[in-house]
C-alpha cells in the first residue's frame, strides 16, 4: 500500500503532466495554423519564382504511377499556362543531391527554371542555388533542351540536370519516353533468335575449339 509521503509526490506530476499537456495542447492551437500558413506561403513563393503570374494549389498533384524518379511534385497552374515541375536527382559528378525547379508552359517551352538545391563539392557560381544557370533554358522544349549552351563547367552534372528536365517533359506528355535498351541475350536459344535476325535462314548451334582463341565458344 501507498503511504500519504509516496502518493502526495505523484499526484503533483501528474497535475503538473495535466497542465503541461494542457499548454502544449493550446500554443498547438494557436501555432499550427501559422505553421501551416508559413509553409503554403513557401510553396507558393517557389512556384511563383519560375512562374510569377500563376495561380497553384497548396497542395502539388497526385503523380502518376509512371512518374519518373526525378519528378518530385507537379503543380498544375490554374488558369491553364502550363505546369511547375520539382526535381531532384544525384547523377551528377559526386553523387549528391541536386534540386531544381522548372517551369513549362501550355506550349511545351520552359519558362524559367531554377537550381534550388546542389551539394557537389565545387559549385560553380551559376549553378549555385539561385544562380542564373536555369537561365539558359528558358524557351528549350523537349527536343532542343539537350543543345542548351550554358557555359557551366562539370559536364556530369550539367547532364544529370539535362536528363531531369527531359524527364519533366516527358511526364508531361511533351515527350515520349526513352526506349529501354534491350536486354543482351543470355541463354543459347536467345543467341539463335538474335542471330536469325541477321541472317536469313541461319542458323545452327555448333561447339568448336579454336586454337588460340580462347575466347571463341561456338559458331553459327
């Protein structure tokens, strides 16, 4: 059993447990829709940089199943002038992460884009976050964004962000996907199959031993 010097202790943690969760509970109240305003005005602050006169949702648009890794978000402007896109990706020269925003008009043709995020260990001034590296893109679609002349030096990451972009159009529908390279044949009926199609009415699978060549299994 409890005595009276043990139980007074614990009812005062647990009015103080009381209060404390009470005042927690009430500057949450107050707080969290300021917390949530701030965040809506930083979202909408980032999209109206690439697309000043747009009007977006709080909330980016659901991505498609088929949404290439380096789309992050979408925002659909409302009005009809075209789509904001946010990418990532880690292509780039070190492997670290490098963020940019684009926006693409109802035409097909960039905006404005924007290098939001790069940690390569040397950075360029231009392609620094809010450098005028984007800058080069504007008026690109998805069949000249790969030509774009930036003068940027780091070609690995200059074609990570390259291969981003293209990604953002081809989510877009204003490309079409890249063909997946096919798989190299594996197995002997699959060597059979490739080779008939070289040659017309090819083909037998033959052992042979070549002498000195070591590296020749069999003929067709």
């Amino acid at each position: 059993m409890f005595k009276g010097e043990n139980v007074k202790p614990i009812a005062v943690l647990t009015v103080i447990c009381v209060v404390v969760a009470a005042l927690l509970a009430a500057i949450n109240t107050v707080t969290g829709p300021m917390i949530e305003e701030r965040k809506n005005q930083a979202i909408k602050d980032s999209l109206l940089l690439v697309m000043p006169d747009g009007e977006f949702a709080n909330e980016s648009d659901v991505l498609r199943a088929d949404a290439p890794k380096t789309v992050k978000e979408v925002y659909t402007e409302k009005n009809g002038k075209g789509y904001v896109v946010v990418l990532s990706t880690n292509k780039g020269y070190t492997g670290k992460n490098i963020g940019m925003t684009v926006a693409i008009g109802i035409d097909g043709k960039i905006i404005k884009a924007v290098i939001t995020q790069n940690e390569e260990s040397i950075v360029p001034a231009d392609l620094k976050p809010g450098g005028s590296y984007g800058d080069s893109y504007i008026g690109a679609d998805a069949g000249t964004v790969a030509d774009v002349v930036t003068g940027a030096t780091g070609k690995y990451t200059e074609k990570a962000i390259k291969d981003a972009l293209k990604d953002a159009f081809t989510y877009l529908d204003f490309a079409e996907p890249e063909p997946e390279e096919p798989a190299l044949p594996r197995t002997d009926d699959e060597i059979v199959s490739l080779a008939g199609s070289f040659v017309e009415d090819a083909v037998s699978l033959t052992d042979v031993t070549l002498e000195g060549k070591d590296f020749a299994k069999r003929v067709y």
